[in-house]
C-alpha cells in the first residue's frame, strides 16, 4: 500500500471528532459570554447608566445573565464609579461536565466608560 496507513486515517478521524464534540460542548458558553460581554459595554456606553444606582446596574447584569442561562450571582458583579464613569466587572466560571472529566470555563467580561 503506498498510501496513508488505514490506522493513522482512523486516528485522524477520532482525534477530529473529539475535537469537534469539544467545540460542541464549550462555545455555546464561550457565545453566551460573548453576548453578556456585549450587553455590559452597552451598559456602560450610555450616559444616562452613569449615575444609575449600584445595584440597579448589578441586577440588570445578572437578569441578562439568567436569559443567557448563565450561573452569575448578584456577589460576582462588580460595579465602580471611576472619574465621572462606571465600569462594571463580572468573574464567573462555568463548570461543563465532559465523559469521565469535569473542566472550569473561567470568564472575566467587564467593562467601563471613558
């Protein structure tokens, strides 16, 4: 046979597959950061948000958070008032449950006017 091996084929093929069921399980939470990440810049973009209460800004975040089925808590948000702006910060992890592994997606989306 001059060829590729039929076992290294083979290998190639499960490697590609598990890395296409890895892409499968992680980017949906990768997109839904993306999206929360977006929703937060906005946020803080807008004049008006700059002299929004604490935690009015905090439960806004964290109700975007819950429709995106994220598991973010009102404590993980973070909001301050640097010089005549807001920055909001956000630290989470996502715990994804793999066969015979479980893997902590860490996320730190944030953001502030200038």
């Amino acid at each position: 046979m001059n060829g590729v091996a039929r076992w290294r084929i083979a290998a190639a093929v499960v490697i590609l597959a598990g890395l296409v069921f890895l892409l499968a399980m992680f980017a949906p939470y990768y997109l839904r950061n993306l999206e929360l990440q977006n929703f937060v810049s906005e946020i803080t973009r807008r004049v008006e948000n700059q002299t929004k209460a604490d935690n009015v800004l905090r439960t806004w975040v964290v109700d975007k958070a819950h429709q995106l089925d994220l598991p973010i808590a009102e404590d993980e948000v973070h909001v301050t008032h640097p010089l005549d702006g807001v920055r909001i910060d956000i630290r989470y992890f996502v715990k994804v449950d793999l066969p015979g592994y479980t893997v902590n997606l860490h996320f730190y989306p944030g953001a502030g006017s200038r």
